[in-house]
C-alpha cells in the first residue's frame, strides 16, 4: 500500500499529542478519540470514554463481546466525528482525516492490555467516516509511547498530582463516565433490540453471529424479557428441544428448512439426484416474521429431527 504517513517523526506527534490532551481534558482513566486532519495535522474534535477494563479468556485473548462492545461505542464515536461516507466516496484519495486513539492512565508508558484492546476494537470497526483509525497512543504521568512503530518519548505527560484540585477533577470525570456510558448504552440497545416482527430463532441467530454464546439463553431470554414478557415456559420448551444455551437452540433444537439451504454434498443414482448434506447460506434469508408477541420461530426454521 502506498498510502502516506500521516505524521513524520517525534515532533509533529508529540505536537498533536499535546493538542489532543488539552482539548480532551485529559485525566486518568479516560481514553481519547481524536479526528485530526492529515494535511494540516490540526486536531478537529475530541471526544472522552472512559477506558473500558480489558476482558480476556482463557487463552488471555480479549473476549468477542468485549471487543464487539468497544466497537460498538467506537463506531458510535467515528460516526458522530463526520459525515458517513457515501459508497462512490470510498477511494483511498478521499481520506481525509486520521482518528488518533490516546489512552489516559497512571503507570508507565508502555503497552497494556487497556491499550491494545483499542487495537483490535478498531481492527474490526470498519466504520463509515472518512478517515483512518492507525494509532494507538498511550500517555501517563511518565511520558507517551504508541502501540505500533516504538515511538515514545517524555513530554506530553499527564501531570501527577492534579494541578486544578480534587474536586473539580472529580465532576470532570464523573461528567465523562456519564457521556460515554450514555453512548455504550444507545450503541448496545441499538444493537441489541430485536427488529420489529423479528422472530425469536432469528433473533437469536443475529445475535450469535455479532456476539457468541455465553453457555446460557442469554439472547432468547432477552428476546422473551423485551418482545414477550409473558412466555414464562418458553425457557422450558426451548430445553426440551436440547436448547440449554443460545447456540444449542439450533445445533439440536431448530434447522432451517431445505428449500432455505443450499445443497451440498449430491449425488445421482439410476438418474435420480440425493441431497445428503445442506448447508445453510450467508447471510440466512431476512426473517419471514411473526405476530408480535410469539416465540415461535417463523417459517425460515423446523425442528430438528432426532433418529
Ligand atoms: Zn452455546
Ligand atoms: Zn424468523
């Protein structure tokens, strides 16, 4: 790729870097999102999250949901920076601006999992603004240092000891913590409301695909709880069909039926055409709905049967 660096060397960062923290307010605990413009490297608008605490598994990778959780509220953050792009406003030339992530923290300047987390939030956030999402910069009381290309240095810093008193720093955070998790919560409900006449297997099969299974019917008892308050057994019959958790409602509970999927292992036999295996195509067909209210699923799905 021949697209050009934003930024040359140790100055024009640590300029930027310096302008990103006072426009931020920056203080402990929040992380920065600023929208800079390539050309002229002026810092165009800063927006405040307070840094999400890493979530890893066992493997000490981040968790999807955590990730999906992140992008959600970067996406959100992006979108609100400017305008969407339109889908013949795409090309590389017309990239105009560079989102710059700063994470804001005590400790010294070196890569955390608080920092890295951003990394991979973006990665995946493909979201729709014009500008690009290459760095992660992490400053702390000792000095800054960025998560890709080993750039670091002394100055900007966070001070450490609050020169504008406890107080005041304390509304500002509070203030913070309230923006951003106005906006986690708008960028989760968005995600998470089943769509009008959504049927219940379909929702739930949405939400795998953004989010996975925790072992539990997390989704379906989100979709009862918001769409149908008042089908208590449904908990009871799902798990008669071998749905414990939300993915075993279709690994043992519900199949699409065949005239949705797409054959895949056929063979002919005297001129007659056997479908042995199916596979179900991506994206699934749109939901063909149900009244509202049920938990049924719509007609895209049957039951599985057992032999
Ligand atoms: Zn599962
Ligand atoms: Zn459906």
């Amino acid at each position: 790729m021949t697209f050009s660096e934003t930024f040359t060397g140790r100055e024009d960062r640590e300029r930027v870097l310096t302008d990103i923290l006072r426009q931020g307010r920056a203080v402990p605990g929040n992380t920065l999102i600023a929208h800079v413009d390539r050309a002229t490297l002026t810092v165009l608008a800063v927006r405040r999250l307070p840094t999400p605490v890493p979530v890893l598994d066992a493997c000490s990778c981040f968790t999807a949901e955590s990730i999906q959780r992140l992008r959600a509220a970067l996406l959100t953050l992006a979108q609100d920076f400017a305008p969407a792009r339109t889908a013949t406003n795409t090309r590389r030339r017309d990239v105009t601006g560079e989102l710059i992530t700063v994470v804001c923290r005590l400790g010294e300047a070196e890569v955390t999992d608080e920092d890295e987390q951003f990394f991979w939030g973006w990665r995946i956030s493909d979201h729709p603004a014009p500008a690009i999402d290459c760095d992660v910069y992490m400053v702390t009381p000792s000095g800054w240092a960025s998560l890709a290309g080993d750039w670091s240095g002394t100055q900007p810093a966070l001070p450490a000891s609050d020169p504008t008193g406890e107080e005041n720093r304390a509304v500002q955070q509070a203030s913070a913590v309230q923006e951003a998790e106005q906006i986690l919560t708008d960028a989760s409900l968005a995600l998470l409301t089943p769509r009008s006449h959504e049927c219940l297997l379909c929702y739930v099969h949405r939400m795998l695909l953004e989010f996975g299974c925790d072992g539990r019917l997390r989704f379906a008892a989100h979709f009862r709880d918001t769409r149908a308050p008042r089908a208590t057994a449904m908990e009871r019959r799902l798990g008669e069909v071998h749905g414990l958790c939300d993915c075993g409602i279709f690994r043992n509970g519900y199949d699409l039926r065949p005239e949705h999927c797409i054959p895949e292992v056929v063979h002919e036999t005297d001129g007659v055409t056997y479908v042995e295996e199916y596979r179900w195509p991506t994206p699934l067909p749109a939901c063909l709905g149900v009244r509202s209210g049920s938990t049924q699923g719509c007609r895209l799905w049957w039951r599985r049967l057992h032999w």
